[in-house]
C-alpha cells in the first residue's frame, strides 16, 4: 500500500517519510453509494458500497482489504448508559488526549454488540449475596457455560439480566470492555476503474437474540448509520501478501467466490480488462436464491458476451431439491477445469474458510485425482504441494 506521507526530521538531520493514515491513524471517508444487491424476499442484506479516497493518498491492488472501524448503534448505546444509570456526558479522554464523553467513547472505541468474560467477572465482585450472585458463580464455574453465554448476548442482556451489580464511575465499567477492532472488507473495485474510490460488497449481520435485534459492529453501522457524504467512516487500506493477479496477462485464472467472495474477483475482472489481458477468466460464483441473491447480476452477464469473462458457472443452492455449491459445479466441468490447470492457470478461492473454502480444495484434489489420473496421495501432493507452494498457482482469501 501507498499512502500520502508525513515529513518528519530525524536526530541525526535526514528527513523520513511517514505514512499519514494507517490502521492507528485511519482516514475519515465519505459514503457516497449505497445500494442494497440482494432483491425482497432474499434471507440476506448484501450491500454495495462506495467510499471517497479522495484526500487520502491511498492507492491499491485487486487483492488488497479496506480496513472500516464501525460505530455502535446509538439506541444501544444509550439503552446500556440507561441500565448503567451514568450521566452520558461524563467527561473522559480519548486516545488522544482529547475530552469526549461517556456515549462518543461507547459510540466508536468499544465493542458493546458482544459480552465479553471480562464482563462477567467484573459482575461478580459487584454483585450483592443473593439469587443472582449465585447463578453468576455458576456460570463462572463452567468454562463452557461461559462460551454459550456469551455468544449470544450483548452488553445490554448482561446488565439486565444482573441488575443489581453497579458501577461507580465509567472509567470502572470501560474496563471491563473489548476496543473496537476494524474489520476487513476485500475491495471490490480496480482503482484504475474508479479513481479516488473503494468499492465494498458487505452482507450486513442482522440477528434476533435474548428477544432483541441485533446486529454487526461494522456492517451494522455502515448500512444504517453511516450517512452520504458525510466524512464518517474510518478506513485504512490493508496490503495483501500474496492474493494478487499474475504478471503475465496471458495466463487464465479461475475464481471461486459464492456469495461476498465475489468481491475481490470484480476488481481482478476490472483490472485485467483495463490491462487488455488475453488471459481467460473463468468464474464460479454462488448464492442461495438466484431471484435475490444474484450479486451484480446484470453486471456479471453483460461481461461474458463482452468477452471480459470468458466462463461463468452458477450455483444456486436452494433453488432445487438438493443444494448445489460451486464444488458441485467444479466437479461437472472437472475435464475443462483440468485442462486449464495443467495450462498454468492460477486458481483462487474467496469466502467462507469453514465449509466452503474446504469443500472446494476437497474438490481440487478429486479432479486431480480424477482427471490427472493420480493416486488420492498423489493429488493431495499436486495441490498441497505443487499448485499451491511450489507454483503458487493455488491463492486463497478466506475467513
């Protein structure tokens, strides 16, 4: 990543260059598009995001992650500085050394979306001898009680459900919080396409729990609370290592990305074209419905006749009897598929690192066993091994 530099003299008189915004420091964006990908009906709330760069210095490369610290939704907020029973303009001091107050602090510097341990034990030294005092104990006791309590509650839960446990000041009851981590968004977008912009796919986390709504830190707060074109939303660009298009623009590339795993594969589309690439590209891309779910549907289609994708093969999982992922689909084109492999295309995988991102290795190494006539260890090795480490053909982005 490239950003805008601050100039800084050193003890011994040379100047040195800074980055000026960074992950410590992030750059205040403008959302300038917001427009909901998934159509009614649909079990999802995708997004499509763009935010203004302009001002930032930053610039990127298909492959590379925009890093957005959320805020927490304001009616959490304040329902927590209610059960606290705390003034919301206590006075505090950020991180830099400025005065805030409590609700600002609890807006953007601290996860409340998800109780923590901490939390519990904090509970436990205020709580009175009683009823509820003991079913805490009880919970502290058991280490996988502790997991399962958590998981679904927030802030708010936690303090309703022990009411009678007080904290005197906010700085007693901010210590018993997690700091808001930024999350990481793959870009969506070839800046050479889009100057001074980042485009982002995001699935807003949406979920009912302890008779609650609920919803994600980050993706939460960028589809219902981030406003147009206010400079709102801090961001910072987070360099990828390795998941980059090859040098030679004649090599094809195949791309796996159901559903947001998509994203990083639209900015490579992007980018190849404006390069005049005359290698192949060749996309699977899933979702559930293809009524609602299809991800830039009209998009996608008008790039196959366009000649900009030259194989785009769909999977739909819930749109038949029995679900079909994009493993599936590999596996039917197993003989294509091989082919440009053992041609020298490069092989990436966006997405889900638990099911998806296993089912499709499982199924590389089948149509290598399959197709290459290989022994089942032999496959493995040719995967593992020679497509991934070896030739590092074999790139993957998953979480």
């Amino acid at each position: 990543m490239n950003s805008i530099t601050e100039r800084n003299r050193t003890e011994d008189g040379l100047v040195a260059a800074k980055p000026a915004y960074s992950r410590k420091r992030p750059f205040w964006a403008k959302l300038t598009r917001h427009e909901r990908l998934t159509k009614p009906g649909s079990g999802k709330d995708t997004r499509h995001l763009v935010l203004e760069l302009e001002g930032s210095g930053f610039t990127y490369t298909p492959g590379d992650s925009l890093g957005a610290y959320g805020s927490n939704a304001p009616a959490v907020v304040d329902e927590l500085i209610r059960l606290l029973g705390l003034d919301p303009e206590w006075p505090l001091t950020d991180s830099e050394g400025d005065i805030t107050t409590l609700r600002n602090t609890l807006l953007r510097d601290y996860t409340v979306n998800r109780a923590n341990r901490k939390i519990l034990n904090g509970l436990a030294e205020r709580l009175p001898q009683g009823a509820q005092r003991d079913q805490l104990m009880d919970i502290l006791g058991n280490t996988d009680r502790v997991r399962e309590y958590i998981e679904t509650r927030d802030y708010v839960d936690v303090l309703r459900e022990f009411d009678q446990a007080k904290f005197e000041t906010a700085e007693a009851f901010l210590a018993q919080l997690t700091p808001a981590a930024p999350r990481l968004y793959s870009i969506a977008s070839a800046l050479e396409a889009h100057p001074g912009e980042a485009h982002l796919c995001v699935t807003v986390v949406r979920y009912t729990s302890h008779g609650r709504p609920k919803k994600g830190f980050a993706s939460g707060f960028l589809a219902d609370h981030a406003d147009l074109f206010v400079q709102a939303v801090p961001v910072y660009v987070q360099e990828s290592r390795s998941f980059r298009l090859p040098h030679d623009l004649a090599r094809d590339i195949i791309m796996v990305g159901p559903g947001t795993g998509f994203a990083p594969f639209r900015a490579f589309i992007e980018q190849r074209a404006l390069a005049g690439a005359t290698g192949r590209n060749w996309l699977f891309f899933g979702e559930q419905h293809r009524a609602t779910d299809f991800l830039y549907e009209e998009e996608l289609l008008s790039w196959k006749p366009k000649g900009v994708l030259n194989r785009l093969d769909l999977a739909f999982s819930r749109d038949q009897p029995e679900k079909i992922y994009v493993q599936h689909r590999m596996l039917e084109q197993a003989k294509e598929l091989w082919k440009w492999i053992v041609n020298g295309a490069n092989f990436y995988v966006c997405g889900d690192a638990h099911n998806m991102a296993k089912g499709v290795h499982d199924a590389l190494i089948r149509i290598a066993a399959e197709q290459g006539g290989l022994s089942p260890e032999a496959a493995a090795e040719f995967v593992n091994v020679t497509l991934m480490r070896t030739d590092k053909r074999y790139l993957r982005d998953v979480y």
